[in-house]
C-alpha cells in the first residue's frame, strides 16, 4: 500500500507545482499587459455524490454497497490559444458487495492508458479508495488549426446511445454515473477546411501496440446532413466507417455503421459489421422519445446467462456494443415540472430474448444539489422461462460546485 499511495503522492505533488508554476508565470505576463485576475486563468469545477445501492438477486438475497465519488476539474486559460486541464475523481467504495468481489481494489487499480494514472490508495476487503487521473491534457488552437495533447476525451460519437464509430471511448449505456467517460492517452489534430468540413487524425496509445487506436475523420455537410468517414486501425483490426446527422421532417435522424477487419487475415472474410440508427423526437408537452436500432454482424442468438445480463456494460468496444445480433432501444424523458425530471430506458435483445429497463426520476433541490431514484432490472428467456435475472437500486444525492 505505502508504494501506491508514494506514487500518487507524487503524480499529485508534480500536477500541483506544475499548475502553480505555469499560473503565476502567466499571471506576471498578463500582469504587465492587462489586469488579469487569477479567477481569469484557473477556472475549477467538481461535484461530490453518494451513491446508494442495493442489489437484489430475490426478496432473500440483498446485498448493499456505499459509493462516495468526488470530482474536481481545473481548467487552465494559459493565453489566447493555448488552454490546459486537469481532471481526476475519488471514490470510496463500501459496504457488502465490496466484500463479495475479492480483488475489487485490485480490478480499479489497473489503468488501460499509456500512463499509469490510477492507484488504490487504501485496498482492503470492505473499504476500497481509489483515485485516477483521467483527464490531462494540453490543447493549442487558431483559426485553422486545433492540436490536444495528453489524456483526452476524443469524441467521434454521433448517435445517441450506440456508437460504433466512437473508436476511442465507447458510451456505456449502464454505467449512468460517469458522465464524462474515460480518457484517452494520445493525440489529437484537427484541420477546419471550408464551410463546416474539416479532418481530423486521432492516435490512442498503449504499450501494447494491439491495445492502440489510430485513425482519421473526415466531416462534411450535405443537403442538411452532416456525414462523417472515418478509417483506421482498431486494436487488432482495420477499421472503416460512416456516420451521418440531420432531420427527418421534424424527427432527427442519426446513424452510424463501422466494418471491422482483422489485420491478420485481409483476405479473409471473418469481419464484423456494427451499425445502429436512432430516430428522436420531441412532442409538444415536455416528452422526448427517443428509438434505436443495432445490428451487429458478429452477435449471437443462443442462450443468455446470467453474467451476460448484467455484462451489459462490462468490456464495451466499438466493435462489440451489445451480445445480440440485433438490439432495439426505447428511451422516454419527461419533465413532471420544473424542478422534477423522468426517464425510462428499455432495450432489447432479440434472439436471447433479453430485456433490460432503467427507470429514473431526478429533483433538483437547489442550483448546486439534486437527488435521484433510479433502478435498474433484467429479464430473459433462461433455461426456458422468461423470468427476472435481478436488479438494484441506486439513490444518488448530488452536490456541484
């Protein structure tokens, strides 16, 4: 434990006098030219949640866990053109699940980035603290040119929930608690060409070369749609893709597809299509609907385990989004009055006979807090009932700053 937390120890000390050194050096440049006040150059936001949660394997078996998750995010105005950003989140994980998952603290402990960035501070068998540094980056821009450097979000995504475009940071779907996604060690370049086209080059890097992603985007608008293409290569395989946005009359209309091939057998014919297509629409009371479709060449239609249910959001990749050959989504938000929200998800896996639902509701008590009930259960055609696999249910209270 001491060399984890000398470790971070360390990570910490380093971001802090980097950021204080660059500050002030900034502050006594600006100083001598305009009145620019520290609030100018450091801008810092976070939040702080507790998170409830209880799953339920029957009314006999209810096991409970305790999440303290704090945020804190620095933003750095270095000059006109150069910004920077520092992002990390701590969690205290404990309770009774933590106690059921041996090598828990372990699992949180590894960093799939090039850098190791995470570390379990204290890792024991009911109480786990974990911290990870998942943004860190550089970014420099003019009028033609944006260039990121670092740990980075590097979004391709354009459809709502499913993107197998999205190369870089797939969306988990389940994993409703982490808004920002994981970072990505790499780079990121991106030239704007006329009207709205523009190309970027976006490199994922590992140690394992077969763990890197790198590849390029082309955008462009036509009669109304924005279209995206993009190729690379995805880990072991060559990828190829297409996304577009626009408008159906007055529903949107998304979609993306992305064929992935094996490096190793180009002439083969073992690759694996993903594509999916959501249509969203807002009716003239407070309601969005919002429908989609997946289909992914490589999915299956036999039977589903348990595990596979509730590994909905485990091991997501472009690639393989969802264990079906064919997965529909129906997703409902409401507002019941200004200050409390509604959501219920359900998606389907058609061959399994798979059903997952997520219902919410969300109260915002003031500007900086909100609570919310949500929870989350899954049925399925196993050995030969459809019957409930199990589920939880998570309260979440939230406070920004």
């Amino acid at each position: 434990m001491y060399c984890r937390i000398k470790r971070c120890f360390r990570t910490f000390f380093l971001i802090i006098v980097t950021s204080v050194a660059t500050t002030h050096m900034v502050s006594a440049q600006s100083s001598e030219e305009t009145k620019t006040t520290f609030k100018d150059i450091v801008q810092t936001r976070g939040y702080l949640k507790d998170l409830q949660i209880a799953s339920i394997a029957s009314l006999d078996s209810i096991i409970t866990q305790n999440l303290l998750h704090f945020r804190y995010n620095t933003k750095l105005y270095l000059s006109e053109s150069l910004t920077g950003a520092i992002e990390f989140r701590s969690r205290l994980f404990f309770g009774e699940s933590i106690k059921s998952q041996p090598g828990f603290g372990d699992a949180l402990e590894v960093d799939q980035g090039y850098w190791d960035l995470s570390s379990s501070l204290i890792n024991e068998d009911a109480l786990v603290l974990h911290t990870i540094l998942d943004r860190v980056w550089l970014n420099w821009a003019s009028e033609k040119w944006d260039i990121r450097v670092g740990r980075q979000r590097i979004n391709w995504a354009v459809n709502i929930v499913w993107n197998p475009n999205d190369l870089f940071n797939t969306y988990n779907f389940v994993d409703f608690d982490y808004e920002e996604r994981p970072g990505s060690d790499g780079v990121r370049v991106t030239r704007y060409l006329k009207g709205l086209s523009s190309i970027e080059l976006a490199g994922k890097f590992n140690k394992n070369p077969d763990s890197s992603v790198v590849a390029g985007l082309f955008k462009f608008n036509r009669k109304g749609y924005d279209i995206q293409v993009l190729s690379g290569i995805y880990y072991k395989d060559l990828a190829l893709g297409l996304g577009w946005a626009g408008n159906l009359k007055t529903a949107g209309l998304k979609g993306e597809a992305t064929y992935f091939h094996p490096r190793s057998n180009a002439g083969d014919t073992t690759g694996i299509l993903s594509t999916s297509i959501s249509i969203d629409y807002s009716l003239k009371k407070p309601i969005y609907l919002i429908g989609s479709i997946l289909y992914n060449s490589g999915g299956t239609t036999g039977a589903l385990s348990s595990l596979q249910a509730f590994g909905l959001g485990q091991d997501l990749n472009a690639k393989t989004l969802m264990p079906t050959k064919f997965s529909y989504l129906l997703q409902i938000n409401g507002t019941i009055n200004p200050l409390l929200t509604t959501n219920i998800a359900g998606i389907y896996g058609a061959g399994m006979d798979l059903l997952f639902l997520m219902p919410s509701l969300t109260y915002a008590i003031s500007e900086a807090w909100d609570a919310m009930l949500l929870g989350q259960v899954a049925f399925a055609d196993y050995q030969g009932d459809f019957n409930p696999l199990g589920g939880a249910v998570f309260i979440r209270t939230k406070w920004s700053f």
